[in-house]
C-alpha cells in the first residue's frame, strides 16, 4: 500500500521545484534595470579553462542602469570583454582600464511588452508542470486505491494534493505579477 503524506510530499516537491525554476528564469530576464543574474550564463576563459564571470571579477550595480565589473586580474580584461560581447546579453561592455561598465538601455515600449509575454510564457509553462505533477499524484493516488488504499483517504489526499496545486499556482501568477510590474515600470 501507498504512503499518502510520502506522495504528497513528493507531489509537494516537484512543483516547488518548478516553482523555483521559474524563479531563476525570471531573474535572467533583463527588465530595464541592472541586474547581475543577466551575467550568470556568461563564462571566461581563465587560464585554460571556462569559469563563471562572477570567479574571475566583482560585479555590482553602482546604480539603476549600471552594471560595473572589476577583475581581479588585469590579464583578464580582454577575456572577460570578449565573452559579454560574444554573449547573449546585448550590450556592449566600456573599458576605462580599472573597470568594465554595461550601460542598461531603457526599454522601448514594445521590448517591456515582449518581456511580459515571454514571462507568461515561462509561467504558463510552470503552470504545466505543477498539473503535471498533481496529474501524476492522483494516478497514484487511483493505483493505491486498487491496491487496498481505503476510498475516503483516496478522496482525502486529492483534496490535498489540490490544495498544494492551488497554493503552487498562486505563487506562479504572484511571481509574474511582480516581474511584469518591474517590466512595465518606466
């Protein structure tokens, strides 16, 4: 016979895990103010081998619209030049020999609103997972109840697993609410 709490846990933790997911993609959607999350995909080359930017230099944001980066080598001005340039992030670094800069764009109107999309997009796609897993737990909880699980804790436990699916879900739209009010927010 099934553990009930076991399931539900496990249930519990596949969409909490999903959860978080979504919480590091949204963090690497630039949102017209500096962030240094927009730099954790990047990698430098660093003596032979490639490591996060965040291993070769300090990265902070002297202000809004300002991402600074001061390696702790100079040798590593270049390397670390190179590879934003080559990255995915769009902005072209400035070099005055202590630090690297990224100057943020403002976003155009019509940029915030594809960011949004692409947001509910990456939530609507949470939203899946989290059904999914509630999905599975009720086949589970359906095989138990073949297998001698009585029908009232059957019953019980998909009330339950609703309930997490529930509380999942409106972490899910919090999170887009809060990262479209940050894009939208001139």
């Amino acid at each position: 016979m099934i553990d009930v709490k076991e399931l539900l846990a496990a249930c519990e933790e596949k969409m909490e895990m999903s959860v978080m997911h979504l919480e590091e993609t949204l963090s690497h959607i630039r949102a017209g103010k500096a962030n240094v999350h927009i730099l954790d995909e990047i990698r430098v080359n660093s003596y032979g081998s490639m490591v996060p930017i965040n291993n070769v230099a300090a990265i902070t944001t002297p202000d809004a619209r300002t991402i600074a980066i001061k390696p702790w080598d100079k040798s590593m001005f270049h390397h670390i030049e190179k590879a934003i340039i080559d990255s995915n992030v769009g902005i072209m670094p400035e070099n005055n020999g202590e630090i690297i800069r990224l100057g943020i764009p403002p976003l155009t109107e019509e940029r915030r609103r594809d960011l949004t999309k692409q947001c509910n997009k990456e939530g609507e796609e949470t939203k899946v997972a989290i059904r999914n897993a509630r999905r599975d737990g009720i086949e589970k909880l359906k095989k138990g109840l073949k297998d001698g699980l009585p029908e009232d804790v059957e019953k019980d436990s998909e009330g339950d697993l609703q309930k997490i699916h529930d509380r999942m879900v409106k972490k899910v739209e919090d999170l887009l609410a809060a990262k479209s009010k940050e894009i939208m927010t001139v």
